[in-house]
C-alpha cells in the first residue's frame, strides 16, 4: 500500500470499519518512508478526513529502509470505527488488525552495548506486569523449544557468553500474575568480532564480493542517515581502470550535497593495546567523473553504535592516501571509524592499522619563492619526538635518483635546478628515537632567471624573460 497525501493531508488508504471497542485493539505494520512521518488513528466518517483522530507517531530512523511496528490502541477514547493511515511518501504492508491479548508483550525490543560475547536486551512494558522472561538463541530458533531463558524483573537484562561474529533471535513476554503472555516480535543481533588482539591489523574489501547491500565486513559496522545498507564495498574495476590499489573491491562513503553522512567503522581494539600510540593508514581514489571535493574525517568512537559519539582526529582531502596518528587522543573509545563530509565519493582500500612510528611527521610542508634555478623549502617541526636533524631529498619528477641535504633548522634553500621543470621534494625527521616518514611536495620552476639583459634599444633589469622568447622595449 502507497501514501502519497496532497496538500491537504487527506488519507489515500484503506481503513476498516470495526463493531468491536477499537480500544481492544492493536494493529501491526511494516513501513518504509521516503517523505512524511506515518500516524496512525482513528475515523467517526471515513469520508470526513476532519474526523481523523491520531493515536500514535510512527517516525523511522532512516530513509527507505523498512520497519516493523506496532500501535496499541489502549488510550483512544472516542466513538471511532475506523482505523486509519496518513503520511505521504509511505508504504505499508503486512498490515494485521487483532484484539490486544490481555497479558501484552513489551514493544519494542532492541538490543544494546553489543560486544563479541555479550549483549544488554532493552524492552519496553505496555502493561502493569512487573516480571518478564527473556529468551536468547541462534537466528531461527524456536522460542518454546530452545533457547537460554531468564526470568527478570527489570527491562534491561544482559546476555552474556555469546560467540563472536554470530547472529542471534531474542524473545520477550509478559508475565501476568506468574502467568506467561505471547512472546513478543523476534528481535536479531549479531555479535561483533573478536577484538583486534595483534596488529598490524589490515583490510582490502576484497573477499565480500562487490556491489551489492549486503558487500560488506561482518567485522566492520555502518551508518548513515540515507539507509542502512551504506556503506558498501563496490568494484573499482568498473568505476576507474586506472586504479592503482588492490583489486577488485574498495570501501565506498559517499559525498552528499544535501547533509547527508556516511561512517564505517572498524573492530574494537583488545584492552591492552594503546590507542594513542597507533596510526591507521589508507589508499585513497575519487571517482572520477567527478571534481574532488571530498572530505574524509579519520577519528574514534566512544559507542560504535551511535554515530553522535564519534571525535575526529584527521580531515584530510588528499586524493590519494591518508595517515591518522591518535597521539592526541585523550578519549575512552576503542573503535576507530571513517566519515566522509565532502560531496564527492570516497573510496578506501588497503587500511593498515599498526604501531605508529617514534617520530612525526614534518608539518605544513611547502615551497615558496620559486625561481627558474631555486627554491625555497619549508615546514613545521615535528608534533611528537625528539628532533636531531632532517633529511630533504628532491629530484626531477619520475627520476630515479634523489638529491639530498641535511638541515638542522626547519627550511632549506635548494639551488641549481632546471627552469621550467617539475621537481618532487620529500622531508624526514631523524629523531634521537628514530627516523620518521616523509613529508610529500611538489612544484615547478618558473622560466629561465636573468638579472638584466639587452632587448632592443633598452635594458630589462631584473626580470624573467621566457626561454625563446622576444620582447621590445624603447625608451
């Protein structure tokens, strides 16, 4: 069934006529909603939408994803027959009208803080009951067969001694006077993976197949405020046939114009590993009928499965890698997660997470002052580590061969190079604890340097004068 209600808010949907107390009722649903919110209510005429009475909000977290719910019809009041639907831009199905059973089952469940063996079963009570039981077994299981069952008396139980990587069905009732209800809507979860225990830990999208929803990590969590079946793993192949990295699949986060958000998110880290002493490292490729305007933030959550909790620590828009380094960190999250906020899509390869190396990074490196024949190297001295001296090498773009100085300071006057040519230059620190990686640029020099010459009947002092070139100047 489709809602597409106009300007006026009238209902486009079936409603039933019922000879019994409509407070006796509940009704169940599934949606899915790609504009208005859903309510659901009650009709005296249902050919008077001003008679329409609302009793419940049915508001989804996300975009065309589908839902089930249930609306219980307890505090209506009035005179009504008619159950009825309005919302614009919905679909409805396997709707089922029936008498509320007298011991009524908590709607709904969800489940919470799920780790690789343990999980938290959140419920909420529609009655007076004050003991339920809870019932937890592998997807598919028959909960008046099988199953780990527990009697509670408060609606946050914990499931404990669950397997890693495993999807599970849990089951809840009411208990009316010691007197079980029906077992509420089956609720699955699935377990997360084992925490990363050992690293380097690295991943490369390319065993889960491509382009499909379901193309994704078992290990890896994803959000987004689009659907929940984004992020995915697509096939670089038929995207770009010059991409560079491992083949065939690539982690896409989209780009959104309209606010949109895409995160993925990795594997807890194991209690004994330092997160401020690791960095995550990655290949990087835009797509490329499309200008780079995307944005990736590399950063931690302090809950994997809310989105709100995560803290970056990288914003880069490098078009081909990205280093994040957690020294700066002071948080308590153990996941690390990726998010794109540009509006082009990203795609992530060959992720390597490891220890990060004694000594940092030069910071801010640039060329400035860029003549025909000389340069001038610059950047900021490393974040972390102790700084002995640096190491700059350059050289002629695609030569195989590197120049190379030692400076102690934080810039460097490179000298004698060809004019009009692209050069590549790259800055290491050596750290009393150690060398560090490089720092990457280029540039190109400007066309021949002269300090004054002869052109016509004048002279040009001080100036460039393109190679080849004429110029006429009189005085």
């Amino acid at each position: 069934m489709w809602f597409n209600a106009n300007e006026t808010g009238s209902i486009n949907g079936d409603y039933a006529a019922m000879s019994t107390d409509v407070s006796s009722l509940m009704v169940t649903l599934r949606y899915r909603a790609s504009g208005s919110d859903l309510t659901v209510g009650v009709m005296d005429d249902p050919d008077d939408t001003a008679t329409f009475v609302p009793v419940a909000a049915v508001i989804p977290e996300l975009s065309y994803t589908w839902y089930y719910h249930e609306v219980i019809f307890d505090g209506y009041t009035g005179s009504g027959k008619h159950v009825a639907f309005k919302g614009g831009g919905i679909d409805l199905d396997d709707v089922t009208l029936m008498e509320m059973p007298p011991c009524v089952y908590p709607f709904p469940v969800t489940t919470e803080h799920i780790t690789g063996t343990t999980a938290d079963v959140v419920f909420t009570p529609r009655g007076t009951e004050s003991q339920w039981e809870v019932v937890c077994g592998p997807a598919g299981f028959n909960p008046n067969m099988g199953g780990t069952h527990q009697t509670v008396g408060y609606s946050t139980p914990s499931l404990s001694g669950l397997t890693p990587l495993t999807t599970y069905d849990v089951y809840v009732r009411s208990l009316c006077g010691g007197t079980p209800g029906p077992w509420s809507v089956r609720h699955t979860f699935t377990t997360q993976c084992p925490p990363v225990a050992s690293l380097p830990y690295t991943e490369d999208f390319d065993t889960y197949g491509v382009d499909a929803d379901t193309c994704y990590s078992g290990c890896w969590l994803r959000y987004s405020s689009w659907s929940n079946l984004l992020p995915h793993v697509v096939n670089m192949q038929a995207i770009d046939n010059s991409y560079a990295f491992s083949l065939p699949g690539a982690l896409e986060l989209k780009g959104s114009s309209s606010n949109d958000w895409y995160l993925a998110v990795m594997p807890e880290l194991a209690p004994d590993i330092d997160l401020q002493g690791l960095q995550v490292s990655c290949s990087l490729a835009y797509d490329p009928l499309f200008s780079i305007n995307g944005v990736l933030e590399v950063g931690v959550m302090d809950n994997p499965y809310d989105p709100s909790t995560f803290t970056p620590v990288l914003t880069s828009n490098n078009p081909q890698s990205a280093v994040a380094r957690f020294f700066h960190y002071n948080g308590t999250g153990r996941h690390i997660a990726f998010r794109n906020t540009g509006t082009t899509d990203i795609y992530i390869d060959d992720v390597v997470l490891d220890v990060a190396p004694p000594c940092g990074d030069p910071v801010n490196l640039a060329v400035a002052d860029i003549l025909g024949t000389s340069a001038l190297v610059s950047w900021e001295p490393i974040e972390y580590g102790t700084e002995a001296d640096y190491i700059v090498f350059y050289r002629q773009a695609g030569d195989a061969v590197w120049d190379s100085l030692t400076v102690t300071g934080h810039q460097t006057f490179l000298s004698g190079l060809a004019p009009e040519t692209e050069y590549e230059v790259r800055v290491r620190c050596n750290c009393v604890e150690g060398p560090g990686y490089y720092a990457y640029a280029s540039f190109r020099t400007r066309c021949e340097d002269i300090e004054s010459a002869q052109i016509g009947n004048g002279w040009w002092e001080q100036g460039l004068v393109p190679l080849g070139a004429s110029r006429t100047y009189s005085q």
